[in-house]
C-alpha cells in the first residue's frame, strides 16, 4: 500500500530528516528507506527505457547494450564482460535503462524535487518524494537472491553478487516476473555517484506498472506530496545546507547550473 502524506509547512518536512531505525545488534541508528524526488506530483514512475522505447523495449534494449558497449569500451575495458555493467554506466551518461534512480539521502531526493529546467514553473505545481523500504524490497525476492544478499551480509545487491544471481537479462526477468526488482548500489565510477549516495533499483520487463507493484506488494512506501507554495522556501534551505547543483553534480555544468539559479530572478 502506497501512504500518502502532504506537507505544507516545514515542520511537517522535518520528521523524513531522522527516519532511522534503532539497531540493538549495532547499538546505533540505521536507515533502511531509499527516496526519489520528482519536480511534479503528477509524474509517474517510468524507466528512461521504457519512455524511449515504450512497447518495443523488450526488443531493443539487448541492441541499446550492445551498441553502447561497442562504443564505451575504449574509456571503459570492465564494462565488456558485465551486462549490469553495461548498464549502470549507460544510465550515468544518458543512455536509455531499466534503471530507477534512487538514493539513500532525503536531502538529495528534496533536491531533486526542488529543482525545474525552467524556474517559472516552481510555484506552479506540486512536487513529490517518494520512499521505499530496502528491507521490505529484500523480502520479495526469490529465495536465490535472498541467498546471496544473506551470504554477503547486506540487503542490497554489488555488480559482482547480481551477476552471479543472474547473468542475462532473460534470467533476471523469468525469476522476477512483476513481483520483485532488487536494489543495487552502484560502483563508485565517479563523484556524481558518490555525491548524490545513490543507489538504483533493477526494473523487471514484466513490471509496467512500478507504482501499481508498491501500491500491492509494500506497505512501508510513502508518497510526500510537497505543496507548491513551499517549494521556493525549501529550495532556499537546501542551498544552505550545501545541497545545491554543484554538489550533485561536479564539475563546470553543476556549477554553472547553480550559478543560474542562484542569480535567477523571480
């Protein structure tokens, strides 16, 4: 079941800052939720695959990989022997995945949500964060992949462990069906990875309804609906905090982007 929860002033945003968990086995507080902004509520969760691709995703996608990897491989020689890989590295350059984005910060999400290509359109509409359970994601999973999570002590999925949970995409799809995507957690392959602590979530073929799978199969999901009038203030904050395009994004485009909005008049 999907929990919808709208926010209209800042005290109300201010809880998603402490969601932890108490571990008595750490004797320390733990996160278990993953967040993703989207600038307008009315957004749905789609891959960047299946809005290039839409009904013949299936079909390209092998052709996307192939050709990317023929490509990158020059810049890239580990890319050539891992289709997750492959993958991965696409999604950070642009190209189309199966790919959700998603990270472990509630500030980097908020950023996100905060932040219009074109900076008329802020008080326009309202904006989203969604949550997900990492935990609860774990529990879905069939029990090979719930193996190998389990002989690695963690609950999120390294290049190296989906590859030997599933070495196709043929495979990762018959195992999951509709019913599960794992969550992955990326290699450190440069500092926007790092900066934005993100993590991704592997979306089965079968799965053409991501929201209509969260709203059936968890419970713990959250949908905070941030309303408009707030988004200015909350953009503002954000920049004191140092969660701002140039961190997102490092380099001159992050820091040209930050520059923009921070001299752009209303």
């Amino acid at each position: 079941m999907i929990k919808e929860i709208r926010i209209t002033t800042l005290e109300q945003l201010m809880p998603l800052f402490s969601e932890q968990e108490y571990r008595p086995d750490l004797d320390r507080n733990r996160s278990p939720f993953l967040y993703r902004g989207l600038p307008d509520v009315t957004f749905k969760m789609f891959t960047s695959l299946s809005r290039n691709c839409k009904g013949l995703q299936k079909d390209l996608e092998p052709a996307i990989l192939a050709n990317f990897a023929k490509y990158a491989v020059n810049d890239e020689p580990d890319i050539a022997g891992s289709v997750w890989r492959q993958m991965i590295l696409g999604q950070h350059y642009g190209l189309p995945t199966r790919l959700l984005d998603w990270s472990h910060s509630v500030l980097a999400a908020l950023h996100f949500a905060m932040t219009e290509d074109n900076l008329e359109e802020m008080d326009k509409h309202d904006c989203a964060v969604w949550r997900i359970d990492m935990n609860e994601m774990y529990s879905l999973l069939p029990d090979k992949y719930r193996y190998i999570v389990y002989k690695n002590q963690t609950t999120i999925f390294s290049v190296g462990m989906l590859d030997e949970a599933a070495g196709s995409l043929e495979q990762y799809d018959l195992d999951m069906g509709s019913s599960a995507m794992i969550i992955i957690e990326p290699p450190s392959m440069n500092e926007r990875i790092v900066n934005q602590y993100s993590f991704f979530s592997l979306v089965p073929m079968e799965m053409t309804d991501i929201e209509g799978f969260l709203d059936e199969r968890t419970e713990n999901t959250v949908k905070y609906v941030i309303d408009k009038n707030l988004r200015w203030r909350i953009r503002d904050m954000l920049d004191q905090l140092n969660i701002s395009e140039r961190i997102v994004y490092p380099g001159l485009g992050g820091l040209s982007k930050w520059i923009a909005r921070h001299y752009y008049v209303k």
